[in-house]
C-alpha cells in the first residue's frame, strides 16, 4: 500500500467482526468483550513466547489494559519492560515491550 493509499481518518473495520456484542444485537457489552478477547490473545502469544525462552515480546494493545497485560506478563515470567508514547500512532493505544525475567529459563 502506498502513502496515497493509506487511511487519513482514525476509520478501520475488524477483519472478524464480533457478532456478539450489543452493537451487533448480541448480549456482550462490546468494550469488555474487546478487552477479553484482546488479553486472551497477549495470554497465547506470552505463552508460546515462554515454550520458546524468548527473551522479548512486543505488543501494540488498548492503553486502559495495560495494567492488565502486566499481571499476564508476571504469569508467564516476563516484566512489562517499557511503553513508548512516541510509537504510539492512535489514540488510546501504547506500544509495549515484555522482557523474559529469568533469560536462561
């Protein structure tokens, strides 16, 4: 995609949308089911990350479950090392590094 390409307006469509929630007619409320599902994913890639004794994960995630990713972080023995609000490119979500506590592990 070439920079005449690329999207101006913060406008972007889920690729498997969520038929579930309440926007949708479903009886999830549509935030706290994003947060779920978006904590669960970080939960998978932390644990596969672990099986392979990476040393570092990094994640782009919404900025209100940051507090959340760090506890999955402690859970599979990695530290949220650093957020960087300059790689942030949308409102409301943080780029973020998780470092292995324990490397040779």
């Amino acid at each position: 995609m070439n920079e005449e390409e690329m999207p101006t307006e913060g406008n972007f469509e889920l690729f498997m949308p969520f038929v579930t929630v309440q926007s949708n007619g479903g009886p999830h409320e549509d935030g706290s089911y994003v947060a779920g599902w978006e904590c669960g994913a970080l939960d998978e890639r932390l644990s596969a990350a672990k099986l392979v004794r990476a040393l570092e994960l990094e994640a782009t995630v919404h900025t209100d479950n940051l507090p959340q990713m760090d506890l999955l972080a402690m859970k599979h023995g990695y530290r949220m090392a650093k957020t960087d609000p300059t790689l942030d490119v949308v409102e409301g979500w943080t780029f973020v590094t998780f470092i292995a506590l324990e490397p040779n592990a």
